[in-house]
C-alpha cells in the first residue's frame, strides 16, 4: 500500500521536530532532515515506524539529492514543510561573507531546489508545500543583518512560488507560528547578548509576559493548517495569533 509522506527540514528540534510528531500520530510518514543524527534520532524516537531520520546539510546540493531520492516512487509526497532557518546575529562590521552565504544557501537556495525537486511528485497528488516565515522580515532589526535579509529573500521566495504553482495541482501557503520555545531561539538569544544586540530586551519582555509558545502548541497550528485545511482556504499566510480559526484546532 502507497504511503503518504511528509517532508520536513529543521526537524531534529524545535518546532519540525515537534510537527514530526504531531504528524505521525495522524498517520503520515515523515522524513526528518538535519543536521546532527542524534537529535533526529530522538525525534524519531516518538514513532520508529512513521519517522525517518536523514542527516544532510541541505545547503548541499549532495544532501539535497539524498532528500529528494530517499522516499520511494511508490508512495506519495503529500506534503513539503520548508522550516530550517540559520543566521548568525552580528553587527555589520562583525559580520563573516562565509556566514552569510551559508545562511542564504539553506534559507533560500535550499527551499527553492527542493521545491523544484519535489514538483512533480506534488503535483501527482495534489501536495501542499508550507513556508515557515517571519516577522523579522518586513522589520530590519540592528544585528539581524544576515538572518533578516535572507528571510526576506525567502519570503519572496514564496511570492514567487505562488505565482510558479498557479494552474498546477500544488498549494502553497505560509505560516507564522510567532515566537516558539526552541533551541534555536535561545541559541539566537544568547548570541545576541553576547554582541550586546538590542532585540535581546524583546525575547525578555516576551517572556515574561508569557507570550513564547512551546513548540508542541505551535505544531499543532500547523498540522491543522497542512492537513485539515480545504483546497479552497489553504493557500494564504496563516497566523497563529488569528482567533478566527483558533475553535478549529486550539484545545
């Protein structure tokens, strides 16, 4: 029996590995990408059956290709959830040309490839691709040189993809979990700290007033977003904080 897929990047921890298994206990394989094994491993943990770790640097086009060829052609690839996101925060005159090329080629470069790889599969099955996005894009922020010029660049990403998908069988949408319990925020928060970044009184304010979701909340938004939604609504930006749709998944 041909099995339904989901592709997730970014999910050893944080928010792909939390809708890594949120999606297994709905009964959809996912394929877990990042970089370190052993957090994957952990993930995979959760569902031995339905999640499967890969361990590449999607910033290659050699991990790029064990991507798109591990999933069989029997099965279906019903869904492409575009999550990894990297950015050392710096000012402009710490800043490292070898950074900043790294973080474009796995926020940008990377998402359009896999798009593309992906396609036809998609395309035979009527998938769904869902971009994560972000709030720093549209709000230039001292120290968020790399990581906000490049999610920028992927937001146009999306843009553009809405425009290439038209007519064709794949969706597409974008969705903004707003600030999540990771690994990777409180990494980004210690590194902004230590260059004395602004921004850092933000995450404080936030959480202080109990406004970080955990990661296993905001997964469920997303689950419902990919998997719940109909044809004719999926194809937007979704915001979690939205209480339209909260009555749908919010419980």
């Amino acid at each position: 029996m041909a099995r339904n897929w989901a592709v997730i990047t970014g999910a050893g921890t944080g928010l792909g590995a939390a809708l890594a298994k949120e999606l297994a206990c709905h009964d959809i394989h996912v394929l877990a990408i990042g970089r370190r094994l052993e957090p994957l491993q952990h993930t995979q943990q959760h569902a031995p059956t339905k999640i499967y770790p890969l361990s590449v640097d999607i910033a290659t086009t050699e991990g790029q290709s064990k991507i798109l060829d591990f999933i069989p052609e029997s099965d279906a690839v019903k869904y492409l959830v575009q999550n990894a996101a990297v950015g050392v925060p710096s000012r402009l005159q710490d800043i490292k040309q070898a950074d900043f090329e790294y973080a474009f080629s796995v926020n940008v470069t990377a998402p359009l490839m896999l798009a593309k790889g992906f396609f036809k599969r998609l395309n035979k099955c009527q998938g769904r691709i869902l971009h994560i996005g972000t709030g720093v894009a549209s709000r230039a922020q001292l120290g968020t040189i790399t990581y906000g010029i490049t999610k920028m660049a992927f937001q146009r990403l999306y843009e553009q993809l809405v425009v290439e998908l038209h007519g064709t069988q794949v969706q597409i949408a974008e969705i903004h979990p707003g600030v999540v319990d990771t690994e990777g925020l409180w990494e980004h928060v210690k590194l902004a700290r230590e260059h004395n970044l602004p921004h850092v009184s933000y995450f404080e304010q936030v959480q202080k007033e109990g406004k970080i979701s955990s990661a296993e909340f905001a997964a469920k938004f997303m689950k419902f977003v990919l998997v719940d939604t109909a044809p004719k609504e999926f194809s937007k930006q979704w915001n979690i904080h939205d209480t339209e749709h909260w009555q749908r998944w919010k419980k």
